[in-house]
C-alpha cells in the first residue's frame, strides 16, 4: 500500500516500475472501496446448472467481491466436473490472476495480467472460508458421481455497507422464490411515524411506551393481572375460563349466540341409546382408540396412533431417487454369481427387462430366445423382498414344428429363461434366472442362478431401473 499516486507531466521519463506503481494504487483504493462500503458476495449472475442425474455442473458468467475487495468476474460459462467427489460438494469460485500474452516486440516477457477466476467443485466438509472462496450452490453427489439435490441457500450476494445513521425513503424486503409484488415495504408515513405494508412475525419480546391502536397496554395489563389474581368461589383459574358443571340433576346449557346459560333440572334416560339414568356410562376404548380420563382437569382424552390403526409409514413409498443399470451374463459365468449395487439411497422399486438367447447343437449354430420382465418390491426388512416375473421357454426337438416357445411366470425372481433341445438321444436343458437376494439402506444385491447342461453357448441381458427414499 502506498499513499503516493504517480504525478505525469511533459517530457517525464517513466519506466516499469512506475506503471506497477499507478496500477498499485488504482487496485489499492478500489479494492478498499469494496471492502469497506461492501459485504462480499454474488453481484450478478454466476448461476449453477446442475439438475439431478447431472454429471458436472455448469457456471454462467457473472460477478462478485471477495472478502479481501477483489472484483471477480467470469466473462464466459465454465463447466466443472466433480472430480470423483461425492456425499455434500460446494460449487465455489475464487480471485485468481495469471500472466498472458507474451510480448511479440522488444525484450521477452509476458504483456498482460489474465484476471480469471478459478471455479471448482470441493467436498463441503473442511472447506475453506466462505469469503476467499464464495459458494455458489451446494450439491448431493451420489455414488454414481451423479446430483440427487442441488441447493443455492449457500450463495450471499453482495451487499452495501450502512453508516450508523443513513437517510432512506423507502425499504423493499425481498425473498428468493417470492413474487415481487408480496415483497414487505417499510417507509416513513408521517411524522415520527414507520409504516410497514405487508405482514409482521416477531421472535421475542415487544416493548411499547404510548399505545397500541388507541388502547394504552400497561393500563389493560394491569387490569388482567388484578382479575387473573382473583378468584370466583374460591375457584382460581389465572388467565384462563372457569367450567360449570351440572350435577344431581342439575343441566347447564350454554348458547353462544345468545349469550346466555340455561340451568335446568332432570337427568337424561338414555345418550346413544344407552339407558343409565342418573348414574354413570363409561367410555371403552377400541380399534386402536385409547381413552385417558383426567379427573383433575375434568377432561376425557380420546388418542390414536398410524402403528395403532395399521397404518404404513409414509416414507415407504417415497421415490425421490433413482438408479438405472445392466448385467450381462453368457455361458461361463457360474452358478451363484452376484452383482452388488451401491445407491446411495433406500432401494424401495425395481423394474426389470431383458432378453436371452442360446445356441442350440441341433440347429446348426442357429440361435433362439426371447424376452423377460419383472419387477420386486422392497418394504421393511431385507428379508422382506415380494418379486416376481415372466420369462421365455423354448423347447427343440427333432419333429415338427422343430422348436416350441412359451412363455412362464416365477414368484420368486425378477429375470428367468429356460432352454430345452431333445436331438433324439441326448436330452440337454438349462435353466436361468436372476432374482434379489438381499438389500440395505443404500444398496441392494442381484444372485444368478445356473442349473442344467446348456444346449448350447447362451447370453442373458438385464436392464434394472431402482426407485427410493
């Protein structure tokens, strides 16, 4: 930092430390200028672009100040690949300057300074100071390296800031996700009068000296707390309502609407049919409905509960994320191989589809096969798994029609086939299938199961798509 500014007159000879100086001293006062009349944070633009199943997120230009009063500007729209991160990532941005521009005359040596800003994509956990390094919108990156969420209530945007006194005519408080009209507006009504157009919520305690529309408080509160202080026959009940109760063939009947209490004499004969005149008619509690009597409060409480009634958890069948894979399987794979899918999330949904083929001897390298679907349902425990599909059968002999296709259902998988070739002496059969064996809270496990002697050389294709919480 220098208080000295260069002085330029005629005939001046200024070498290169005189230009680093000026530009010294320009850069000092307006980086000043930021940190002192201005908050850090987003000026304009620099939005994120990073829907769910993304695989980067994409940067449009924009600008902002740093904690330390540097101007950061992105004159174009970057791209930034997560770089194998996952779980919380924040997208930031941060002042960087670099030489450019090497000088095409004279001595060697770069003629520019490139002010381009570094944009990146860092684990949120030890990240480094929101001012050095300004969030840009914070994302949930699957295991997959794909978003599941993206969140912009990290950016701060710039601000101004105020003196201890500032002369302002007019305050419009705004909300991201709020139309602009509904935004609250604080002015200067009248003399030594704020007006506020819109609602107020406050959080704490509010001290008034004067009144409140026309009525003085600590006048009326004085006059609650006298009256909340008594009591009515020997009956205390500070602040609140005193219940009459009819008994020994006394009724109470109140009428709001009227404004009036009717005592009357009499007992009922029977309420809902049932007849106990003068005595007692018990409440018993059924179907998942308990009854709590309190004699001291003169109160009967009638509860339940979702687990009471049979109710299912609602976070069961939510399907907020989603997965979409393959496996491919042939002839050497063998019996009891499994596939392991992390997720990152609870798998609740499965929806399978695929095909087979096999070659059969008999046929002279002819192949046959066909398509399979299913789907499973995972709710409660992992042993808790109702899948089910349909498959392809294909039977070859040596007659005619020659080969024979059918189609079969399996409770007990998502993916099946099943090939049959009789040439007359050999029989050869092997049957196919893939179901869920078991899941967790963010994965879930396919087996195949291979029995038989294959026909032939086989190829068995499934596409899964997996729906969770």
């Amino acid at each position: 930092m220098s208080d000295k500014r260069l002085r330029y007159y005629n005939g001046q000879f200024l070498q290169q430390q005189d230009f680093t100086a000026e530009q010294d001293y320009q850069l000092d006062r307006h980086r000043r200028h930021n940190r002192q009349l201005h908050t850090y944070g987003i000026a304009e633009g620099l939005t994120v672009t990073a829907g769910v199943g993304a695989t980067s997120a994409v940067v449009s230009p924009g600008t902002a100040i740093d904690g330390e009063g540097r101007t950061i500007v992105l004159t174009e729209s970057r791209n930034v690949p997560f770089n194998g991160l996952t779980g919380s990532v924040l997208v930031v941005i941060s002042y960087n300057q670099q030489t450019s521009d090497p000088a095409t005359v004279g001595d060697e040596g770069d003629t520019r300074w490139w002010e381009r800003p570094d944009v990146a994509v860092i684990a949120e956990a030890g990240a480094p100071a929101a001012d050095v390094r300004l969030r840009l919108a914070r994302l949930q990156i699957a295991g997959n390296n794909t978003v599941t969420t993206h969140d912009t209530t990290v950016r701060t945007s710039a601000g101004v800031r105020l003196g201890t006194e500032v002369a302002i005519e007019r305050i419009r408080l705004s909300r991201q996700g709020v139309a602009q009209p509904q935004w609250p507006v604080l002015s200067s009504g009248a003399a030594g009068q704020a007006d506020l157009t819109g609602n107020l919520a406050v959080a704490g305690n509010i001290a008034v000296t004067g009144t409140v529309d026309g009525r003085d408080v600590s006048v009326d509160g004085a006059r609650i707390d006298s009256l909340s202080a008594s009591t009515i026959q020997g009956v205390s009940n500070i602040g609140g309502n005193i219940n009459l109760v009819g008994q020994n063939g006394l009724t109470i009947v109140g009428n709001d609407a009227a404004n009036t209490i009717t005592f009357g004499t009499g007992s009922p004969t029977s309420i809902d049919g049932v007849s106990n005149p003068g005595g007692n008619i018990d409440f018993v509690g059924q179907g998942g409905i308990s009854i709590t009597p309190d004699n001291t409060g003169k109160l009967i409480a009638f509860n339940t509960s979702p687990a009471a009634i049979g109710a299912v958890p609602i976070g069961d069948y939510q399907l907020r994320n989603q997965f979409t894979g393959n496996w491919s399987l042939f002839t050497n794979d063998a019996d009891g191989a499994v596939r392991t899918v992390d997720l990152g999330f609870q798998p609740r949904l499965v929806w399978v589809h695929g095909f087979s083929n096999c070659y059969f001897q008999a046929s002279g390298g002819w192949s046959f096969g066909g398509v399979t679907n299913g789907s499973a349902r995972l709710i409660g425990a992992p042993s808790n798994i109702a899948q089910h599909c349909t498959g392809t059968e294909i039977y070859r002999t040596n007659a005619i029609p020659y080969v024979i296709p059918y189609s079969a259902g399996s409770a007990t998988e998502v993916a099946r086939a099943y090939f049959y070739e009789y040439t007359g002496t050999v029989y050869n059969v092997v049957s196919l299938s893939i179901r869920i064996s078991s899941f967790t809270a963010t994965s879930l496990t396919f087996t195949f199961n291979k029995s038989g002697t294959p026909p032939g050389s086989f190829s068995f294709y499934i596409y899964f798509h997996i729906f969770g919480s």
